[in-house]
C-alpha cells in the first residue's frame, strides 16, 4: 500500500495548540546562531597572542590591521566553515543511519580523509598547510576519496545499516585502522612528522582565504543536495518500509547522501585537520531546541556547527595567550564532556 507523503510530513510539523510553531522557532534559533556567530567573530578578530585586543584600534595601525585583515580573519571565518561542514556532515549522517551517536568520526569518514591527505602529501611532496589553489583543491580530493573509502568500507563491514551496534562497530574498527595507517605513514616519513602532528591534532591557524573560500564553495553544494535529499532523510526516520512505500529509490538516494557525507568531511579535515565531536553535538543541540524535519536541520547545524567552533578556537588562542591550545584538543575535551552527560541523561 502506497503511503502519501503529505500526512507523513504533517505528523512530523504538528504542535498542540497554542505551543510554538516550530517552522517559527527554527528561524529564531537560525537568527539567533547567525547573531552568536557575528559576535564571536568579532571577537575572533580582536584574540591575538596577548589576549582580547580592540579591533577597532588595531585596524588604525598599518601593520596591525594587516594582522587581523590576513590571518585572524580567514582563521575566524575558516573555523566557521569548518564546523558548518561538520555540523552539516553530522545531521546527515545521524539521519543517514537513523543513529543520534552516528558523526564523521565514528563512521570512519574523518580517519579515511585523513588517510587520504597524509598519502597525498607524501605522494606530492608539500606542507599540509600550503595557501596556493591547487594544493588546497588537490587535498579536498585526496581527503574525499579517503572518505568515501572508508565509509563504504563500514557499510560493507556493517552489512548495511540496519544492525545499529554493528554500524557503530564497524565505524570504530575502520577509523582506528585507517588512523593507524595514517599514523605509520608518517612516520615513515620524519620530514613530514611535525606538519602532520599539527594536522592530526585539528588547527584553524594556517586557514588561508583560498581555504575559506574552497570551504565556503563545498559547503553551498553540499547544503543544497542535504536539502533536496531532506525528505529521503524524514522517510528514514519512519523505517524503511515507509521510506519506500512513499516511493523514494533507497539505494541511488543513500549513495549520494555519502557522498555529500564524505565531501563535507573530506573538505573539513583537509583545511583543517581533525576536528572531533562538532558533526556529533551540533545536530543534538538543535534537537534540544527545536523539532524539525532535515531539511531545516541541516541547515541549523550546520549554523550550529560553525558557532561551536568558532567559539572552539577563540578560546583555544584566548585561554592560555600567549600559548595556543590545538582547537581539536579542546573540542574533544569539551565534546566528550557533552557526550558523558547526554549518556548519563539517557541512563536516568
């Protein structure tokens, strides 16, 4: 029996009366994200070496504003990207395999591009960090064909997603063996030891404008095809049986959310390193906030996404100035403290 879709889509909006629509609540919770990111960046431009500094005076002395105009604010304004592409990554990955625990991370997608940036980077000879075009295109490659790798690599370990503990397995094996491979080939090279230390531990300090465009760029297509591909997302949610009695064809449709999976991921960890638990608690945040179907969500989190870290890294430079914290450090610290307490929530 076929299924119409518009009743499935309206159980999914319906609030009682008089309680909030939450189409109104999702654009509040999107202005209000839009507004913290405004803020923190701001805030971004005036965190240096020394500390929070005003912006507006540092913009009247030459060298100063050169400061801010080409390394604070591609960096502030990476850190955005960077955790919108995760935040992104992780509402379709959550929705993909119908997981709140699902994210880049524990699928495998994260090691897999980063085994695919540490190959490249031996293979060509260049620093993780380089500004010019083509290494930056060259690195979102090698880190989306690394994550494509790898997340089909769990699904066929997996056997599909409908084995939710066997999912999580298999993501956790792929990850710690494709991160292990990552590791032994660059310690089979010493000379690319240092450079990639700094990748492994997530940095936003050598986000160039070519970075921050190349990102803004993936994120613009991959936000569009998570929201053309939202109602595959809210079939999921109902099972496979309804997602396809409402005649939606599972197999071509899953293929391209991993691939707006991986190129989200892929992108991300190229210009940024590894960069843990923005993709797992940006769409947790929004949940807590509003109920929506996907295609407000990925939009929300990935909002989400960027705020997190965007405050992630002013507070890596701003905590122990004149020393710098690795904002993935951070993050892991922060996310796992998150987790800990959505786990002990959940016991209760």
């Amino acid at each position: 029996m076929r299924v119409p879709a518009a009743p499935v889509m309206n159980l999914l909006e319906h609030t009682p009366t008089g309680a909030p629509r939450p189409q109104r609540r999702a654009w509040w919770l999107g202005a209000g994200l839009l507004a913290l990111s405004l803020v923190l960046g701001v805030l971004g431009l005036g965190v240096g070496s020394t500390g929070l500094e005003a912006v507006w005076q540092m913009l009247a002395d030459p060298v100063a504003a050169q400061i801010v105009r080409d390394i604070r604010a591609p960096r502030t304004l990476g850190a955005f990207a960077a955790g919108a592409l995760l935040g992104l990554a992780g509402a379709v990955a959550q929705g993909l395999f119908r997981n709140p625990l699902a994210d880049p991370f524990l699928l495998g997608s994260a090691s897999g591009a980063s085994l695919g940036v540490v190959v490249a980077l031996v293979s060509l000879g260049i620093s993780p960090f380089a500004a010019g075009w083509a290494v930056r295109l060259g690195l979102t490659g090698a880190a989306f064909m690394g994550a494509v790798a790898a997340v089909l690599l769990t699904l066929a370990l997996a056997r599909g997603v409908q084995h939710t503990l066997r999912l999580l397995l298999a993501g956790v094996v792929v990850g710690v063996v494709l991160g292990a491979l990552a590791s032994l080939v660059t310690l089979s090279f010493p000379d690319t030891l240092q450079a990639m230390q700094v990748f492994m531990l997530g940095s936003t300090a050598f986000v160039g404008w070519s970075a921050c465009a190349l990102m803004a760029g993936v994120w613009l297509l991959c936000v569009t095809l998570a929201w053309a591909l939202a109602r595959v997302l809210d079939g999921l949610v109902l099972g496979e049986a309804t997602a396809m009695s409402l005649g939606l064809p599972l197999a071509p449709l899953r293929l391209a959310l991993v691939g707006v999976l991986a190129l989200a991921t892929g992108s991300a960890v190229a210009q940024t390193g590894l960069i843990a638990f923005v993709g797992l608690a940006a769409p947790h945040l929004v949940r807590a906030v509003v109920k929506t179907t996907h295609a407000p969500l990925v939009v929300l989190s990935s909002l989400m996404g960027g705020a997190l870290l965007m405050l992630a890294d002013t507070l890596s430079r701003g905590l122990l100035a004149p020393q710098e914290l690795p904002v993935g450090v951070l993050t892991a610290v922060l996310g796992g403290g998150y987790l800990l307490w959505l786990m002990g929530r959940g016991r209760r």
